[in-house]
C-alpha cells in the first residue's frame, strides 16, 4: 500500500547495513525500495516491512540503471532520499588482483553510485529537495593489506561524496558519506566467528566491541532529517574510536 512520507532507494537491502536501513525507515512510516540482486532474501524483507517495495537488480549491470531509477519513479514516485550501500570486495594482495575482479568491485562501490547519483539528483534538484547517503568504509582513510581494490573504491566514494554535496548544495540537496569500522554484519562472519581473532582485534577498538547495523542505520536516519539540514558533504566515521585512539599496549596483555 502507498504510504505518506518519504521514498528512500536504499541499495544492498537484503542484509547487513543495508537492510537495518530499510527497517529503520520503514520503522519511521516511510516507503523503502529495497533494492538487491538476492530475489529470495528480497522477497522475506517485504514480507515482514510494511511499505517496503522489493527491486531484484544487479548494479554491475551499470547500462541498465538509467532505465531502472525512470521506472522506478514513474511507479511509486520522486525519490527523497538516495542510500548507496551495496559494497563489494576481495582480501587478496595487490600483485595478486585480476583486473576483471578489480573492475567488478569498483562497478559496485563507486561507478554504480555515481550512476544512480547521476540519475536521482535531478529530481531532487528540480524539487529543491533531497538527501543522498553514501556508505563508504573506515578503510577509505586507513587501508588494510590485501584489500587495495576495496579501500581505495571506498576512498574514492568519499571523494565522490563532497563533489556532489558542493554542486548540490544550492539546490538544498545533502550528500554525506558514512565510515563505519568493523559492524557484526554476514559479511564479517568470517572475523567474528574466530574467537582468537575477534578477541585480538577488540583491542584495537576503544568501545571493546563491533558495531551493529542497526547504529548506522540510525546514522543515516539522523542525516535524513531537519536536525541535519545544514550538514553536508561530511564524512562521518562510526568505528567505536578506533582511528581515533590506538592503545597499543593492549596488543601484548596476556589476559
């Protein structure tokens, strides 16, 4: 059923990040369309979120995205608020990336939401109204070993964000970009589930723990709101201080 209030394109929202930010709207009486290349998981997401609007897509498929926002807004309407979450990646080392896995992971994390940027904005501007919310990574600002193709797609997305906040800022139109560290998400399993490594790695975060998704998704709700109306083209880093304090001394603690 239509719903009053916002539409939120919110992409990657089967999972993770992205569907704590399909909820958290929905919680919030807007209208999502959740957009993601998982049918099945799609299919579960709307069956238990009142106004979300399932959109099976695959943003490698970058030719297509043009056609895909136009009948997107001629069905439900004029899109208020752009989420660019999808994110891809692989942990290999550089010499070791091939060039057709280095160019899927860019489509995904920084040309697909230049793309869908391009093509939402429009309206955005010609209503003088309009938020975009780019999910980026810590790793945009402090890079990792074996993840040259991902960090540097995430640094280019924060560069991505203050060019668009700067050109749409006269049309009230706000881009911001979020950073989150390490969030308890499926595409992190991997690190939770070994408790050797987990309990390791919790030194490095002064919080003393992960993120959960449902924080950054009331990140991006905060950004979406009057209270945020004079940010823009800001980089919000969400990581439980990690980049901000290093303890480095509990590294080597026994206990």
């Amino acid at each position: 059923m239509e719903r009053s209030g916002t539409l939120a394109l919110v992409t990657g929202a089967a999972s993770g990040i992205g569907e704590a930010v399909a909820r958290r709207f929905s919680d919030e009486g807007h209208r999502v369309i959740a957009l993601d290349r998982s049918e099945r998981a799609l299919e579960q997401l709307a069956g238990c979120l009142s106004g979300a609007i399932p959109c099976v897509f695959d943003l490698n498929d970058l030719e297509a995205i043009p056609d895909l926002v136009s009948g997107l807004v001629r069905e439900h309407g004029a899109i208020d608020v752009l989420v660019n979450n999808a994110g891809a990646w692989c942990y290999e080392p550089l010499v070791d990336v091939a060039l057709d896995r280095w160019e899927e992971i860019y489509r995904v994390n920084i040309t697909a939401p230049f793309v869908l940027t391009r093509e939402v904005a429009p309206g955005m501007i010609e209503r003088g109204d309009g938020v975009i919310v780019n999910i980026a990574s810590r790793n945009a600002m402090v890079s990792s070993k074996g993840s040259a193709a991902y960090d540097s797609s995430k640094a280019a997305l924060v560069a991505l964000t203050r060019t668009a906040a700067g050109e749409f800022a006269p049309d009230n139109v706000r881009v911001n970009a979020i950073c989150p560290g390490v969030i308890n998400t499926p595409a992190n399993d991997d690190l939770l589930d070994d408790r050797e490594t987990l309990d390791n790695y919790l030194k490095l975060i002064p919080q003393g723990r992960y993120g959960e998704p449902g924080e950054i998704a009331g990140i991006v709700h905060f950004l979406t709101t009057a209270d945020a109306r004079f940010i823009t083209g800001q980089t919000l880093v969400a990581d439980g201080g990690q980049m901000a304090f290093s303890d480095w001394k509990k590294l080597f603690d026994k206990d």
